[in-house]
C-alpha cells in the first residue's frame, strides 16, 4: 500500500466534489492530513435545495452534505471562510489570503463557478439584486422577501435556476414574473415540447413568463427597481433575482499554468497537466468515452464520480471515468430526471403513458443512435433510458411511442 503517512492532501473548494473527495480518499486509504479550504463560511451544504425548500423554510442544517462530526472522525480539517489567493506549483505551496501558506504534496482543485451578472445598465445599483447560487444568496433573498410588503419579484433567465426559483417562491406568496431573451424558455437545453410544458405549468400556478425579452436597463429609485427590456416593455419589481449562467473558477489554476480549455482541462483520473494536482466537479474540462468528446458539466452526478477517480488515482488506484451524464429538476409537484446529453439530435419521440396524466417522457435520437431522454414523473423512463443509452442499444422507435406496450427493459428492442 502506498505510504502516505507524512504527506498532505489539500482541497481548494467544499462543495460536493471537494467534500466528497476529501471522505473518499480517506476511504482509498490516505493517511496523511487532508485539509479543505472555502471562502464560504457555512459548513459544506448541498447546492440543489438552495433553489427548492431552503428559500422557503431557510434551514440550512437540514442541507449539510456531511455533519460536522465527521469531518472530526475521518480526521478531516475544515478550513471556511478562508481564499486561496495562489498556488506555487515549484515549491507546493497554496497562499492562503492573509494568512500566509500551505504546503501539499497533492492538490485537488474543486473550485467550482460563479453566477454571471450580465452587463446590463443599472445592475450594479438596484435594490434587492441577487444571484442564487450559494447560501447566503438564498439567504439574503428570504429575508428580502420577508420583509418586503408587495413582494414583486422579476427572475431574469428562464433557465433550471430560474424556473426553480419562481416555483419556490410561489409558494411564499410573492408575485412572480420571469424574462426570457430567447424565444422559448430551455432554448439551449431541451427539446419545444419540454418548454412548452414548463411554460404552462408555471402558468398555472400564477407565474408569469415573457420570452423575447432582453433587460437593456435597471433604473432605480428610493428602493424600487424598474425593469425595462429592449421591446420596449417595463416591469416594476422589489426583489430581482439573476439567472443567466455562469463563469467557471478557473483564476487560480490559469495563474498557475495549468491548461485551461472551457474549464480546468483533466486527463481520465481527473489529473491536471501537472501530476501532483487534480481537478474534480464543475470547474472540468474532462473527456467522457461515451461521447468520444471533452465535456464541462454543471452536475452533482459528474462532481460525486470525479471525486471518486480522482481519490482512487491519488491512492495509486487506476479508476477511469466514464459515465453518462444525468440531472435533475423539481417544480412545483412534477419531477424531471434527465440522462445523457441532447445536443445534435434530429428526432424526437414523445412517449405519454396511458395511466398516468402527469407522466410522459421525451426521448431525444441521432438518426437512430439514442442520445438522451427527459422524463417527468417517470422514473421507469429515467432508468431505462440510461440502461439504453450506457449499452448504445438500438431501440424501435414504433414500439416505443405506441402506450400500449408496456414500458420494460426489452419491449423497445
């Protein structure tokens, strides 16, 4: 077994990759310290709530990814509220920001991104302006909400982050419009028929979305934020809420000379261009063998199993990546589970069930080859999408949009 005793792990980044990480090496048999630095302060949560139940009942502790006591008995060392300014790849040293330096003999970067802030007019002065992304911006927009009388707020971005959010704060009472630039909410993401379902979803529980609406300015006067778009149209609003993407953390390692393409570029165990430093979740630019292609990945999933490869390799372990890709979404009541990546299909099937009304599914094809499947309220469909998808299995399409053929593993082939 390798000898790790004397030497020392350090994690930049505690969110699920970087926390994750840290367990699994302990699990792969690392004997040495392991030191995890974020500049959030709050212990290590989960991210997907902040959007769902943590803006409406506000309990972060409910959302810990790991108590705090287990940090203590895998001998784990939190460092929260700390930045890492630099790293120093001659002498393997992290420079901690006022606080001088850390040594590592390896060094995993899980630095994550940040919300983008749009270069909008006026943005920088509005009132009760925030990303969500972290939870003190869940945080911050409870207490906006709380204390605020008529409770209008405008999301801008029709994006998972944005739909997510308006369902949630719904449920507050608050009154809630989402601006949309492109001409149909998911554009970049999902197929028409999946928009148009979200679209009429929200409309039904009183949320009202506006595509072909760009936010040219913010004009802001004694607390109350006017927003007007490029069609000449103007919403007023007491909270606004930001939700149109994301930057990649790529600063620190740039600066370090790593290679940079898209994200932090890794080789099949997560490893940087440099052997003594990995780079896990999504902050990546990692080959996936399924897609024969370098992929970057917003995705609990991608950070869980990159944290594992690159444990497993650190430990002297030869651990491959290769999975497919899935994600989730919850709104409101329904459900969405996606596998596999839609970009390049030509063909879509729509499979409703005959004894669900709330239950369908949208497979997405190349020609024939299988690309990806988004199911709602339909787990039968999430798995064995993945199962046909991880195969590259040859399904009869004829078969599969017609109801009355039950939905099992062989039935589609």
């Amino acid at each position: 077994m390798l000898d790790t005793a004397n030497q020392v792990c350090v994690v930049i980044g505690a969110s699920h990759a970087g926390v994750n990480f840290a367990f699994n090496l302990r699990k792969e048999g690392w004997q040495g310290e392991v030191i995890l630095f974020d500049s959030d302060p709050n212990i290590p949560y989960h991210r997907p709530p902040l959007s769902k139940s943590y803006i409406i009942d506000g309990d972060l502790n409910s959302n810990l990814l790991k108590p705090l006591e287990s940090y203590k008995k895998d001998n784990i060392t939190l460092k929260l509220g700390v930045k890492v300014s630099s790293i120093n790849r001659n002498n393997r040293t992290i420079s901690i920001e006022n606080k001088g330096t850390q040594k590592y003999d390896k060094l995993v970067i899980a630095t994550g991104a940040r919300p983008f802030i749009p270069p909008i007019s006026g943005i920088d002065s509005a009132a009760n302006l925030f990303p969500m992304r972290t939870a003190n911006d869940a945080i911050e927009i409870k207490k906006a909400i709380d204390s605020s009388e008529k409770k209008r707020v405008i999301i801008i971005g029709g994006g998972y982050i944005g739909l997510e959010t308006a369902a949630s704060l719904k449920k507050t009472g608050a009154s809630v419009t989402v601006l949309e630039r492109e001409e149909r909410i998911l554009a970049r993401v999902t197929a028409p028929v999946m928009s148009d379902y979200f679209m009429e979803l929200h409309q039904q529980n009183d949320v009202q979305i506006l595509t072909n609406n760009n936010v040219s300015f913010i004009k802001t006067e004694n607390g109350l934020n006017t927003i007007f778009c490029d069609n000449e149209t103007s919403f007023e609003a007491d909270i606004v809420i930001v939700g149109v993407g994301i930057r990649v953390n790529t600063e620190l390692a740039d600066t370090a000379g790593l290679e940079i393409e898209q994200g932090i570029k890794v080789n099949e165990f997560s490893q940087t261009n440099d052997e003594n430093i990995y780079a896990i979740g999504d902050c990546t630019f990692h080959y996936n063998p399924h897609y024969k292609r370098y992929l970057r990945l917003e995705s609990v999933q991608n950070a869980v199993d990159q944290s594992k490869v690159a444990a497993a390799s650190i430990c002297d372990k030869q651990l491959v990546y290769d999975t497919i890709p899935w994600f989730w979404s919850d709104q409101y009541d329904v459900k969405l589970q996606m596998v596999g990546l839609s970009n390049g299909y030509n063909d879509v099937i729509v499979r409703k069930e005959e004894t669900e009304n709330t239950s369908f599914s949208v497979w997405y094809f190349k020609d024939d080859a299988l690309l990806a499947v988004d199911a709602i309220n339909n787990g039968k469909a999430f798995v064995l999408g993945t199962r046909f998808i991880k195969g590259k299995q040859k399904i009869n399409k004829t078969k599969l949009v017609d109801v009355s053929i039950p939905m099992k593993p062989t039935t589609f082939l």
